[in-house]
C-alpha cells in the first residue's frame, strides 16, 4: 500500500497528462458520439443474432445522458518528475 499527499498525485496525473506525445486534448467531448456508435453496433450485433437479448440488455445500460469518465492513473513508487 502507498499513501500519497493528494496534491503531489494531482501535479504527478498532470505531469503525465501534459506529455503531448502520449495524450492529445480533444476539441470538444466524444463522450455522446461515442455512446451513439455503441448503441448502433449494439443493435445490429442484436439484430443479426451475435449477441442474445440478455448481452444487449447489459450493453443498453449507458446513462442517458452518458457522463464523461474519471481520469484515473496508477501511482509510480519513486518517480522520477518529482522525486529530488
């Protein structure tokens, strides 16, 4: 287990975030396209009998409107941006 200070996760998750090589901000959201997409395929996945009523049911859970995720990041013991 690792207890960290809340702020030094918050500027070690921007650290991260600002390494524009690995993550690009988006213009706006995709989070309602996306979600869009889903239930399409969903639904013809249903229709064309690949996925059984209960999968399709588990799959129409989304919130109606579908929030956009947590960012999330798993802490590294002795990192190096902010160790010194």
């Amino acid at each position: 287990m690792v207890v960290l200070n809340t702020e030094y996760k918050i500027i070690e998750g921007q650290i991260q975030l600002d390494k524009l090589k690995h993550y690009k901000p988006l213009e706006c959201p995709m989070v309602v396209g996306t979600s869009l997409r889903v239930q399409q395929l969903v639904k013809e996945l249903h229709q064309h009998n690949y996925i059984d009523d209960m999968t399709n049911l588990w799959f129409c859970q989304t919130p109606n409107p579908p929030h956009t995720p947590m960012f999330y990041k798993l802490t590294k013991i002795g990192s190096p941006s902010l160790s010194a």
